[in-house]
C-alpha cells in the first residue's frame, strides 16, 4: 500500500480537530445562535453566539457541558428568552441570568425541546414512567407546570395563537414510525384544552409541528410513503409540494427543524434524495411549485433558521466539512456567507479524497447505493486496501460531506466506501422499514455486496477488504465476519452485541426500535467469527453497554480469534466527537495494517 506522491497523510490529532459538531441552530432577538462541540478540547458541548459585525463568540460558561439525556440522544437543549439562557447540562435545567456569570439551577428533571412561548419557557419532561408536556414562566422563581402527561413519549411542544401543538408517539413505537400531531386549545398560564390529533397514527409518521405567518399549523408526515410538508387550516390537512424525498431527518432527537418561513411567507426546506440534500423554496400556496436555492453543499443538517431575507443553515459538501453558513436570499443569485467552518488554517490547502456514487444490484432487484473514496490523489485506475463503513441507526444514512477522519484513512492510500444498506433513510418509508426483522442479514449482505463489486472490478484485492461500524453498524460490522465473505478484519465501536440483551439495557426511548429489529440475525455468534476483530468502547456508553462488549472480546480470546478490546474511559456512545477520537483512529489504522501484514506473512 502506497500513498500517492505529494500527498501528506493526515495526522489522527488533524483529523479529530478537524471534526467540530454543530448542532441546534436557531435564531433569537436577532442573534445567531448554535452549539459546538469540539473533540480536540475534551468534547464538551459550547454555545456560541454570532452577531452582525461582531463575529462568532462563546457565551455559555466556560467549562458547562450543554446536554441533554432526555429520549437518550437530547436535543432542544437551550433557549434564550429576555437576554437569559436557558439551557441543560449535567443535573437538569438552569437559567443564566443576562450579564450573570452564574448558573442557577432550575430543575433536578431531564428536560429537554426547549421552545419559548408569550411569557415562559416550553419543554418535555422524561423521568422512567413517562414523559410530561411542561411549562413554567420566565420569572425569577419558576415554577414547572405540568400540561399533559403520557406512558410514551412527547415533542415539539409549540405555541400558536390561542393554541399549542405538539407531537406524541406510544411506548411500543418509534417516532419514525408511529407518531401523532396534536393541537389543543391554549392560553399561558393555563392548561390545555379539547386535545383533536391532526395527523398521524399506527402507519403513519407526523412530526415537526409548527405555525405558519398564516396562523395555519405546518408538520411534516410520510403518509404518502415520503415525509413531506402538509398543512392543517383547522378543518382539513392538504399537502403542500409534494415530492418523492425526504423532507426530514429521521427523528433521532428533539428540536428538529428541518424548514422554516421567510418573512414574505415563502417556505424554506431541506429534501434528502438518496446521500444527497438540497434546499427547496415553496410557495406557502404551493401553486408555484418548487424552486431549489443554489447552494454549493450537498448535505443539510434539520436545523433550517430563517430570518427576513436569510436563512442559516449547517451544511457540507464534498470539499467542505460541516459549517455553520448564512445565505443571503434578496438577490436571484443567493450569496453565502461562511460564519464558522471546522477546518483550521492548517488543513486550508491539504489535498482530499472527492467520493463517487456507486450502485450495485443485490440479488432482490434493489440498487444499493454507496459513496467511494478513493486513496487522496490518486490515478483513476486506482487500486488499493477498502475500508466499507456501515453507518449507525441503522435508520441513518451516508452523507455526501468531507469527514476528515475518512480523509485520516483516504491520506494513508486508503479507500473508504460508505453503505446505504436497507433500512437507511433517504429512500422512503417502505425501504426504512424492510431491515426489521432483517437486522444482521440484509445489512450484511448490501455491505458484502459492495465489497463484492469493487473486487470483481479490480478496485482491491482480497485479503485487503475490511468492515467497519459504529453502535448499530458495528452489529452489521460483527455479523459480517461472523459468515464467509470478502472481509479480512473488522472494527466495532459502540457496538451493540446481542439484540435481546440490548432491549432489556437500552434507554427508555429506544426499547421500541430494539424490539422491532432483534428477530433477524440474532447475537454476534463469537464462535463463528474466523477474521481479526477490534472492539472500541466508552465504558460510559449508555446506549449500548460495555459488558457486552467485554463478554464477547473473552470468548473471542477462547476461541483463539485475533481480537483487540480498547476501552475509553468516561468516553460515551459517540467516540468520533469525544476528546479519546484520535486514540480510536491509531488503533483502527493500526489494526488495518496488522491484518494486511499477517496476510503478506502468510
């Protein structure tokens, strides 16, 4: 394996400070706000504030990790309201006063979809028993009203005139596959009355809820087979510019807010077709159809805020990792102004790896579609060592984006491929839905047959094939050494292990999807596993425990199989954005390399 000439391989501390997360951006009196998280300073989670002229600025307290554990994955974790932030952290909600230093602790409760009402503060309330729909006024001594209580779980609690909505979906299910909009009559201060769901049920997804300039109340729902845009005028739901596309983000966490109005009434909104994204402007009438803004990024966060003639967006492209980007929309020509970017000046003119779409054909017809890196500068007949990546969910999806710590592998002459496998997001409800019961076999067998291609056409060679996964991906990792196939070695982060265990471990929130998908391939069986293994755990995982990790790294070891068990302590579910993420990176390049080695020694 050799690097292309010329080409610097990219060192894992690079790569790792190079991944700053942004996440939850919105829009208050004026300002610009959104969070950071930045791996290369311990991982914690900042805000930062940017102002006209003023540029990007942290004001939340130094040291004060913003998160928020309700529904296990957070989101909706600040809000300004008057001057104050109010935000979650480490022990429950706090307001920081305007111009205080301090924080005062508010509530002891997991909270979070913060939303700012007339005169208080929104938000769900999750303890084990249930979730509440909560409110309290923004005074000095708060105090938490409860709105609605249910055994399932809450969202998007927004008001409107003389209303609120909000969405719900049961216990035994998950948001992106059985969710309701409600809309009840509402006054501050008071309770909720005559509770009427507008849309969704058993077979229909509705999320998103929120009121238009028009009064009318805007969700998205998949009704159609597609999460698009419909609106509710109080007496009927019409849907408004349809499309085949997701309008969406599979509802991971709370404060999604995947389209948003400019002040003229038009409707700005982000539609995933496949990996790719793009940003539609709508008529609120839908008579003019729809118009794509000319964007040079290929992937969209669901964080669309607009304001008057802009919208702020956290988007990527191919050359672009992630970025915080204001676009100026007054003009035919829509202008984009960059406010924060994760690269440091010292990757400005380091060469990357630009991916190609591939699809393959599975034995049932379907086309698997996948992203090809290839080795950074390399020929176009360029042959080399392939690492398949199965990304988590696994409703989640590939993202046409510039993820430096691929570029970390790509750099070393590597290829990294990315798998769209059944049950991916992007493609419609049906696709979504077809991996339960499948877990482990039709996920297996796309990512197989990717590798499967891209050595019938000469890309690698065998014995230089490797999978790769995280949490739910790392199970479709496992699984694929668990059976004969293309792949040499395997490497397994946050990995779930064992389907029924999970369900009985697994947060609150997610016992519903765990369920659903346990009866495919069932546990990781360690004594069918014949290919190196590395496992990379936090041992502060709550998703997905470290024991069963720790139990099948011993019978692996019983078994005689080559495996590797690298434990990061405090470390929790998302390595890739956690301050150990270079650690992980050396080891799995590390182990890449052994396997190669073992095979030329052979």
């Amino acid at each position: 394996m050799k690097r292309a000439a010329g080409i610097a391989a990219i060192s894992a501390a690079d790569a790792v400070r190079a991944s700053v997360g942004y996440d939850q951006l919105r829009i208050y009196e004026g300002s610009l706000y959104w969070l950071e998280t930045r791996p290369d300073t311990g991982g914690g989670t900042t805000l930062v504030r940017w102002q006209p002229g003023e540029g990007p600025a942290d004001v939340s307290p130094g040291n004060f990790n913003i998160v928020s554990d309700v529904h296990a994955y957070g989101g909706g974790s600040f809000a300004i309201a008057d001057g104050a932030l109010w935000c979650v952290g480490k022990g429950g909600l706090y307001r920081q006063a305007n111009g205080d230093d301090k924080l005062e602790l508010i509530s002891s409760s997991a909270v979070g979809d913060l939303f700012v009402g007339t005169g208080e503060l929104l938000a769900v309330r999750e303890s084990e028993q249930g979730d509440e729909l909560v409110a309290m006024p923004l005074t000095d001594s708060p105090q938490i009203r409860t709105l609605a209580r249910s055994h399932g779980f809450f969202g998007a609690p927004r008001p409107g005139p003389g209303f609120l909505a909000w969405s719900h979906w049961d216990e035994r299910e998950m948001p992106w596959d059985a969710c309701e909009v409600w809309v009840a009559s509402y006054e501050p201060g008071e309770r909720i009355e005559d509770p009427v769901r507008v849309a969704g049920g058993t077979d229909e997804s509705a999320v998103e809820p929120r009121w238009g300039p028009d009064g009318a109340l805007y969700f998205m729902s998949d009704r159609s087979g597609w999460w698009n845009l419909y609106r509710w005028d109080g007496n009927e739901v019409e849907a408004i510019a349809p499309v085949a596309g997701e309008c969406v983000a599979e509802p991971w966490e709370l404060g999604y807010a995947s389209y948003d109005f400019l002040d003229d009434g038009r409707i700005l909104m982000v539609v995933q077709d496949g990996p790719r994204h793009r940003l539609i402007l709508v008529d609120s009438s839908g008579s003019d159809g729809m118009l794509a803004v000319d964007l040079p990024y290929t992937s969209i966060k669901p964080y669309v805020a607009a304001h008057s003639k802009t919208v702020a967006l956290i988007a990527a492209s191919s050359t672009a990792a992630p970025q915080v980007a204001l676009v100026h929309l007054a003009t035919d020509k829509p202008q984009v102004e960059v406010l924060a970017r994760s690269e440091h000046p010292g990757l400005a003119k380091t060469a990357v790896s630009t991916p190609m779409e591939l699809g393959v054909r599975v034995a049932d017809g379907r086309e698997v579609v996948a992203l090809v890196y290839p080795p950074t500068g390399s020929e176009p007949n360029w042959r080399a060592p392939v690492i398949v990546r199965a990304h988590p969910g696994p409703t989640a999806s590939c993202l046409l984006r510039l993820d430096w710590q691929a570029q970390f592998f790509t750099s070393r002459g590597f290829a990294v491929v990315d798998v769209d496998y059944l049950g991916s997001t992007g493609y419609g409800r049906a696709f979504r839905e077809s991996l339960y019961g499948r877990w482990g076999v039709d996920d297996v067998n796309d990512c197989r047959a990717v590798a499967e291609h891209l050595l019938a056409v000469g890309r690698t060679t065998p014995g230089q094939v490797f999978i790769r996964g995280a949490s739910a991906g790392g199970y479709t990792a496992l699984h694929a050494v668990a059976q004969d196939g293309p792949f040499a070695a395997a490497t397994a982060i946050s990995a779930i292990v064992d389907p029924d265990r999970w369900a009985k471990t697994v947060p609150r929130f997610q016992r519903a999807h765990a369920l659903r998908l346990r009866s495919g391939a069932g546990r990781v069986p360690a004594d069918a596993i014949r290919q190196a293994v590395l496992l990379i755990h936090g041992t502060d995982d709550a998703v997905a425990v470290v024991d069963d990790v720790r139990e099948l790294a011993a019978e692996l070891k019983g078994y005689g199989v080559p495996q590797e068990l690298l434990l990061l302590d405090g470390v929790g579910h998302y390595i890739a954005t956690s301050a150990r993420a270079d650690t992980a990176l050396e080891a799995e390049l590390a182990h890449y390399r052994s396997s190669m080695a073992s095979a030329a020694g052979g």
